[in-house]
C-alpha cells in the first residue's frame, strides 16, 4: 500500500483515530448507556464521563457534542462551514462529519453512523453510542481498552453454499457460491503462508446454517470471522463497489431500515458479538481500506447490519461484500480468477493491516478518561 494510504487508516499512529432534520432539544440530565462491551482480554471498558454541557437528548437517545469528541480523543476541530460541516483532526487520520446524515469520511473512506449528525445551539452532535462503538475505534483505536492480541487464529467463511447459490447472473454463467468458496481459498493459502492458522467454514460445495458457521468460528477459538459475499441489486446493471458490515451495536438500527417505509429494527438487548464492537470497526475499516484503495473498487461504505451468521460469535467479525455480480463491468472482472485473486491479496492485506492496527493501539495505548458506571434502562 502507498504510504498515503496508509496513512488513511492511521496504522503510524495510535492517536489517529435516512436523513433526519429533527432538531435536539435543550439539555437534559446525562443519562449513560450501557459501557462499551468487554473482550476476551478485559471484560469492560466503561464509558467516559462527558460534561452535562456537551450532552443532548432525544427521546431515550444521548448525543454528544462533537467538540467533546474532540476534546476526548485528543483531536483538532476545524469548521469548513460553521453549523453544518467540520472536520476532526490528528496525526495520521482526518474525518469529515457534516449535519443531518449519517454518511461521514475517515481517510477518505466512507463510513455510515448509527444515528445521523444533528445540531444544536450551532454546535453539531453525534450519539454518544456511534462516539464510542463507531468513532473511537477509528480516530483512536484501541482508546481506553485493554491491550488485544495480535489475531492467530481466522475463519473464513465463505457464504451460500449447496442448496443455495446466492447471487447469480445467468450472462456470464456465475454465482455466488461458486466465486465465495474460491476466494476464500485463495486468502486461506496467503494466510497460512504468513503463519496464520485458517478455519473454513465449508471447504467444498455443501449447505451450512448461518449457526453452524458462527459455532465453527467459536469452536476453533477464532480471533477473527470473515464472512465473503458477492453483492446484487434487481433491475440493475450498473450500480458496483464494495461494503464491510459489522453487527449493527446494541440500541441502533441496520443500514437499510433507514429506507423509506421500512421498519426500524433496533435491539434493546446486546448480542454476542456487541462485545467486540470497537474491534470489529477496527477490522472492517481496515479490510475496507484495502478493498477500495488497492482494487480501486466504488466504495458503498462500512454498514450497519442484524446480520445472522455474525450475532453468535465470540471474536470481532465482519461480513464483506466484494461486489456486484448484477455490474455488467464488475461481474465480468469477477468472473476471472485473476481478479479473484486480487479480492484475496486485498483481503489478506486487510487482515494483516488490523494485527498492524492492534500492535500499534497496544504500544501506545493512553490511559482512559474518567469513567462512570453505566445505567441499564438507557440507550435508544
């Protein structure tokens, strides 16, 4: 990778990090929401103490002004245009957080929050669970947690499978499956020729339950899951990129119920996983990066998502989306095995590049701010 793109996930440097027009209303009490969950090295890692002045409630939700997020991770505020859009700052890592939309950049990278942006009193305001689960994670990895280990164990999940195909396009003679299993064997090979054990969770062409693919992951004490996926939009030819989901965290939404008439899916209960939020958006950003900068692939986005195959697992996980077999374009380059084979570089590289992210949080790792424990009735 160049050395500016590098620089977009921040690997030199630990200190680097729809819509809605509702207005928040005055401040209210601080209420915290339940602490960012444990791993398997710390069992918690509660929340900071923020200034009642800095927080907003809607409803059941905290926000937190962006400036406090600042203030907190150690990071300059700089207004492109005042009450609307600024950006945050440190070395090696830059985000541009703008009003109204979930939608944010970080090293250029696209990013969807939980909750959109909102203002008030000429100040901009995000949910303190995205400031925690979301942001943290990606301008100040590993901030106020427990040093993680370096990954040596990673299960690779190749979705679909026997009876169900996934995607296909009947053009150019492919479908999901088929190109699901080979990617994965293609990394499963640059992996292990970099002394990482590798877990398949099927190595041919057989049905697997969504359970048994987490249960495998959990069995294999894993240190990381991978779920590989090809994209599809009906009626459409054109539309190509990648996506990286992560479960979406306790109290907020998947991506795509934000959609018009769609229903909002929110859980008030944690789910496995949750315990790994912040090193799962360490893990996505970093495949992410990799995806969109070494293939020059569109870039869809790291997304939110109730996603089945992920909510069991006992590590960080993310489900990827290494395009769209629906693309006449892109479908064409994924038929080839050289370009899978490049899907497999990128995603090894992303891999590689999180255990990079891990050691540097882990050598400069900050003591963390003032806590307070947290209240179980809050959160959305």
């Amino acid at each position: 990778m160049e050395a500016a793109a590098r620089q977009r996930f921040g690997l030199a440097a630990v200190m680097g990090l729809a819509l809605w027009a509702g207005r928040l209303p005055a401040a209210a009490p601080a209420r915290a929401v339940p602490t960012r969950p444990g791993t398997a090295v710390a069992a918690k890692a509660p929340a900071a103490t923020l200034a009642p002045s800095t927080v907003r409630k809607r409803g059941r939700t905290e926000y937190v002004a962006v400036s406090e997020v600042a203030r907190q991770l150690g990071l300059k505020l700089r207004w492109i245009e005042a009450g609307k859009k600024l950006t945050l700052s440190g070395p090696a890592v830059k985000a541009e957080i703008e009003n109204d939309t979930r939608d944010l950049t970080i090293n250029g990278l696209r990013v969807f929050l939980g909750d959109p942006v909102t203002d008030s009193g000429g100040q901009l305001y995000v949910s303190r669970v995205d400031f925690e689960r979301c942001l943290t994670p990606l301008l100040r990895p590993g901030f106020g947690l427990p040093a993680r280990p370096r990954p040596k164990t990673i299960v690779l999940d190749a979705g679909h499978g026997g009876s169900d195909p996934g995607k296909i396009n009947t053009k150019f003679r492919i479908n999901e499956k088929t190109f699901t299993l080979d990617v994965a064997g293609r990394t499963r090979k640059l992996l292990e020729a970099a002394g990482y054990r590798v877990v398949l969770t099927r190595s041919g062409d057989e049905t697997v339950a969504l359970s048994r693919r987490a249960a495998a992951a959990n069995a294999a004490r894993a240190d990381v899951f991978v779920s590989i996926h090809f994209n599809a939009l009906a009626n459409d030819t054109k539309t190509s990129g990648v996506e990286v989901y992560t479960f979406a965290p306790r109290f907020q939404r998947s991506a795509n119920a934000w959609g018009p008439m769609e229903k909002d899916d929110t859980e008030d209960e944690a789910s496995p996983v949750n315990r790994f939020d912040h090193w799962s958006a360490m893990l996505a950003h970093a495949i992410h990066g990799r995806f969109v900068e070494d293939l020059k692939a569109a870039d869809r986005g790291k997304k939110l998502m109730h996603l089945a195959v992920l909510r069991p697992l006992a590590c960080p996980g993310v489900l990827i989306e290494c395009g769209f077999l629906t693309s006449d374009a892109e479908a064409r380059k994924i038929a080839t095995p050289a370009y899978r084979q490049q899907l497999a570089v990128a995603l090894a590289a992303g891999l590689r590049d999180y255990a990079d992210a891990l050691g540097a949080a882990g050598a400069g790792s900050a003591r963390p701010p003032t806590m307070t424990p947290p209240r179980a009735d809050a959160g959305r």
